[in-house]
C-alpha cells in the first residue's frame, strides 16, 4: 500500500487550485480522478476530471463492491472513489492524491488512518466563500443554496483532519501546502 494525500473542503475554498499546483510541483503525486453520476460541466473531460457515470451503472459498481468509498451528495448524485483507480497509481509508485468532499476526505482516512494525510482547505469565512461561488457563475440560485448549506454544515467537520489550511491568500496557502506535503513525503 502507498501513501495518500486528502484534500477536502467545502466547494469554493479552493482545494483544487491547491491540489493542481501541488500536481506540478511533486512528480511523484498523481491524481485520483474519482467517478461521479452528475453531468459534466462545461469543458470537463470523461476520464480526466471524472469519471462520468449514470446513476444506474455508478449503483451497480457500489452492488460489485468496485468503490473504496462512496456517498450519495444529492438526491440521485453519488460520487466515489474506484478502487481501480487507486490500484492503479499505487502500481506506478505514485502518491495518490484526493480532491474529495468532506465526508469522503474523512471516510478515506478511516481506511487508511497509517498511510494518509488528510487536509482540511477552510475559506476565511462563509460570506467570502459564497463570493467565491457567485464568480465562478456555473450555479443557478437553487443550487447556490444548497452548496452553502452544505457548505456550513461540512466546515463543522474542520477539526476532524489531520491539518487545517486556511485559504486567505492563494499563494501563501501553496506555500503552506507546499510544506506540509514535503513533511508528510519524506517522513
């Protein structure tokens, strides 16, 4: 078994800047690319930033026990992580790195309380991360409320990671990744 970087945070805080700078910065990290039964986003690519799945076929990977951990985010709207995709990495001697939610940044360190670091990406506050969301412009007004209630109730689990990075200014938060990823490799 390797090792395992978990980023988590409530959508908008900026852990998947955080994740791609990382990406370049350490050869030996490589990208989890977990699957999920939402509609790709403008752009998104099938294999890339998800592995995009109906519904139908992501409840029959759960039933074949194809998934290390997986949730139901919204009615009808899973995401998890492949085994296979772990598996995977793990043969080419990379750090496997996670971009995931809350609850599954927390279910991944369950697993693998030895071999991880999980890192908990916090905004400075709730009002700056829903400016955060309104710019990205890619939520309509129901579905904007609903990522800030579930932004309020994921950012109650903070102290549950191994580490909290507050995400105040873009560039001092790499740094500090930088650092904290440095530390977790060569230990």
């Amino acid at each position: 078994m390797g090792k395992l970087l978990i980023f988590s945070a409530p959508s908008g805080a900026g852990k998947s800047t955080i994740v791609n700078h990382l990406l370049n910065v350490y050869d030996n990290l490589a990208f989890s690319v977990s699957a999920t039964s939402r509609k790709k986003r403008k752009g998104e690519k099938d294999g890339e930033h998800y592995h995009f799945l109906s519904a139908e076929i992501f409840k029959q990977k759960i039933d074949n026990n194809e998934f290390i951990e997986w949730e139901e985010v919204y009615h009808n709207q899973f995401y998890g992580t492949l085994k296979s995709e772990v598996e995977r990495l793990w043969a080419q001697d990379k750090i496997v790195i996670f971009d995931i939610d809350v609850i599954g940044g927390l279910n991944l360190k369950k697993l693998f309380p030895n071999n991880s670091l999980s890192i908990y990406v916090k905004p400075p506050s709730i009002d700056i991360l829903k400016q955060r969301l309104k710019q990205r412009n890619t939520e309509d007004a129901e579905s904007f409320k609903k990522r800030i209630e579930k932004a309020e109730f994921e950012m109650t689990f903070a102290n549950k990671f191994d580490k909290i990075l507050i995400n105040d200014n873009l560039e001092t938060a790499k740094q500090e990744a930088e650092e904290i990823i440095a530390a977790f490799i060569n230990k």
